[in-house]
C-alpha cells in the first residue's frame, strides 16, 4: 500500500524491494571492479595498480556525498533526489561502458559514486519513514541483504563477466535494471512534504564532508601504504576535522544532522560494538579471494565461486532470522552471532590448499549464515528507539558510518596482511600455530590475519553484552522478562 501525499506511508513490501535492488548495484559497483583491474589495464595500457584509482575515487565520493542527503531530502523530497540518484548512476554505468581510456572511466566512477551516495541513504529513509516500529525488522530485512551479498558475489560476478564477456558488462549490467528502478521509483516513492525553510549548515557540511574524506584516503592509504606520510596526514586530518564538525553541530542552531541520536542507547551500540562487527566482517570479503588466489593458486572465477559459498548462508538462514530475533531478543543474538563469527574466522585461519574443499564450502556457509544475524540485528536495533523527528539524521549518521566501517575492515584486514607477511612471529607458541598447518606455505601471513580479526571480533561480543535485556524489545516483540 501507498501513501497519501500529506500522510504517513504504510508498509510496503515493493517499495522495499526497489530499494534493496538500487542498494545491491550501488554496493556491488563498489568492489566488482577487483577482478576486471587487469583487464582494463590491458585495454587501456597502464599499469594495474592505476586502475585502482577508479575503485578509490567511486568509494570516496559515496562517503564524502552522504552527509548532504538528510538536507536535499527534507528541502528538495525523497522521491525527486531517489529517482535523480537512479538516473545519474544508470547514465554514469553507461558512460563507465564506454570510457575510452582512464581518466573518462575515473570521472565517471565519481558521477556513479555521487549517485550511490544519494541512493543508500534516501532509499532507506524512504522505507524506514512508513514503517511502525512493529514492522521494522521485516523491512530491515530486505534493506539488509544488498550489504550482505554483494561482497560476496562481487568477484564471482566480475570474474565471469571479464572471463566470458569483457569488464563493459559490468557496468552496462547496470542499464536495465537502472532503467526499470527509475519507473518503479516513479511509481512507488510517495510524495512528502518538503521543508523549503530550513537553511544548509554550510559550515557543517564543510567539515563532515571533508572529514570523512580525508579519513577514507587515510583508510584506502593504511591499506597500501601503511608507513607512508599520506597515510597518517590523511587519519589525522579526518579525525581532527570530524572532531570539529561534531563541536560545532552541537552548538549551531540548525546543525547538519542531530548528533543527540547518540544519546539512545540501542543507535549508539550499533555503532560502538556495531562498527566493529562490520568492519571484521567487511575484512573477509578482502581476504578470502586473496588467500584463494594468491596463497591457494586459484583462478578468480574459482575463488569467487567458492566465496559465494558464504551468500548460501546469508540467504538460507535469511527466513529464520527474523524469527529468531523475535524469540530470543537483540541482545543475546547478537552477543552470539559476533562469538559464532569470531569462531569461523579462527576456523578460516585453519584451512589450507589441501583441505577438502566440501569442509571449506561448509565453513564459509557458516559464516554467511553468523553474518546475516549479526548484520539483520544491527540494522533494526538501530532504529528501535529513534524518534520519527530523529530519523533523517539518525539515517545519515549511520550510513555514513557504515560506509567507514567498510573502509576500515579493508584497511585492517591489508595492514595486518603487510604485518604478519614481514614480521618475525615472537615466541614458539604463535610461530608454531601460524606455521603448523603448512610450513613453508605463503598463507600463514592470512593465518595470523584471520586470528587477529577473530579477536577484534570479540570487542563486538563484550559491547553488546552491556546493552540491556530488554534492548529494543519493541522492535523485536521478545519478551525476556
């Protein structure tokens, strides 16, 4: 059902779907490009690691675009910016199609990053805003499953297509099914009323948005070059501005977004305990197809079919999620969904190139399916207690956070690679853990990893064990007492 032009929207379940669809190709343009780097480098004669640039860019101007969508949204109105995201990011697909060099893929990598950055965050407040609080899970739900499976499909997704087709198609894939977003959102998003009164916080804008540009550089640098200067200009420089951005929304009298939305507990957890949960669970899409090709000898359709072993569990467990939530309550889900994952990523350290390949598909399946709970969790507690008159900053902050979060598990995940490739292990117990499953192998760099981002994992477990037994019951129905 739709809603009227001056009321309150009801739940509707294709409307979330459209939304979840603009979400899967917004998340899956963000990293498909992996597979197809040497491709394009070979078309267009550059080096790899200058195609790089086109992955860089797209990510950064998704965060650095975010902060300012809370304010086109209530000025302009969600249904004209989600339909204008849409079309800018099919027509940018199709100019990425067509580029006939490097610096024409770059710009328009950027033009498709600015409309991924309108996407996400107007296409949730859109569903979030019709939704009674009854209702939230069912609706996170479908908001959830673009996170979770475009990773995981990217580099199966992008190896086949430059395998059997060229890298083109993996942006004119994009055509259709922009195409048909477009009419649907024309038919679906209701009109709202906008609020033409409210002035930008220029200055606010200013420093989010630079804030977090510089701290993804520095996050994309850590990853590549840890030790250089670059890197901790970048971090510091996103940290510090960030920091001034916060003082000063405190205090403005129109502040970009409410920052009081951390002042609830269940949306400040999913962003405590929550980040990091993401960002160890954002690192595995990283490493395992680097383990796969790189320490294992596979070919990228290989490792990308054996790393969709993980969307299995993210769609399998998918009709039991909700229930689960429902009966037992956020806080013990959580607390053992992020135990559950921590256990596959100490298990993922374990495997080798001669371990049977049945028992690998078997774990990473695990691992979709602790994956999905922990991640359906967060989604819905977040808004548990979040007013109506809080939600569009609530909205913003979040996927703007979320988006670093991902930054950051790929960031961690290439920085603690680089440590443990050129580190002397200290100590027999550890070398000999990291080198007991196959000495003399190139995996025990992705052993430690692995290790290491299990125990960061358990950051996640202690937060979530502080939140209160009845934490967003009201969401979830669950009655613990």
């Amino acid at each position: 059902m739709s809603a009227t032009p001056d009321g309150p929207q009801l739940w509707n379940r294709r409307l979330a779907l459209l939304v979840a669809a603009t979400f899967f190709m917004e998340f899956l343009d963000g990293t498909v490009l992996t597979t197809a780097i040497p491709s394009i480098a070979d078309e267009f004669g550059v080096s790899p690691a200058s195609v790089n640039i086109t992955m860089t860019v797209y990510l950064l101007t998704v965060a650095m675009g975010i902060p300012l969508s809370g304010w086109l949204v209530e000025r302009v109105g969600a249904r004209r910016i989600f339909c204008l995201a849409i079309a800018m990011f099919t027509i940018a697909s199709l100019l990425c199609a067509l580029s006939p060099n490097l610096t024409m893929l770059t710009l328009s990598r950027i033009l498709q990053g600015a409309g991924g950055a309108l996407m996400v965050p107007v296409g949730s407040l859109v569903v979030l805003r019709g939704t009674p609080k009854p209702e939230l899970l069912r609706a996170t739900a479908y908001l959830v499953w673009p996170g979770l499976l475009a990773p995981v499909l990217a580099p199966l997704v992008g190896g086949s297509l430059t395998e059997y087709l060229s890298w083109h198609w993996i942006f004119l894939i994009n055509l259709p099914l922009g195409a048909a977003a477009f009419m649907a959102a024309l038919r679906l998003v209701p009109r709202a009323p906008t609020g033409r009164g409210r002035r930008l916080d220029w200055l606010g804008l200013v420093l989010v948005t630079l804030g977090v540009g510089a701290l993804a550089t520095g996050l994309e640098l850590a990853g590549t070059h840890p030790e250089g200067t670059w890197t901790a200009l970048g971090l510091a420089a996103g940290m510090s501005t960030l920091a001034a951005g916060v003082l000063w929304m405190r205090r403005a009298a129109n502040p970009l977004f409410d920052l009081y939305v951390f002042s609830t507990r269940t949306f400040r957890a999913t962003h405590t305990g929550g980040f990091i949960y993401r960002a160890t669970i954002s690192a595995v899409p990283f490493l395992l197809p680097l383990m796969f090709q790189e320490g294992f000898g596979w070919n990228p359709v290989h490792s990308g079919a054996m790393v969709a072993a993980v969307f299995i569990g993210n769609v399998g467990i998918k009709p039991v999620t909700t229930p689960l939530i429902r009966r037992l309550g956020f806080k013990p889900v959580l607390v053992f969904a992020s135990l559950a994952s921590a256990g596959t990523f100490a298990l993922c350290a374990m495997i080798t190139a001669d371990t049977p390949q049945a028992l690998i598909v078997a774990l990473l399946v695990l691992s979709g399916v602790f994956r999905s709970i922990g991640f359906s969790a967060y989604a819905s507690l977040q808004y548990a207690d979040i007013t109506p008159q809080q939600l569009t900053s609530a909205n913003v902050v979040s996927a703007t956070l979320v988006q670093l979060a991902a930054g950051t598990g790929i960031a961690v995940g290439a920085l603690l690679l680089r440590v443990f490739d050129s580190a002397t292990l200290p100590g027999p117990v550890l070398g000999d853990l990291l080198d007991s499953t196959a000495a003399g192998s190139d995996t025990a760099a992705y052993r430690g990893t692995f290790l290491s981002i299990a125990l960061l994992m358990l950051l996640s477990t202690i937060d979530s064990m502080t939140l209160h037994r009845d934490a967003g019951a009201e969401v979830s129905g669950s009655s613990p007492n």
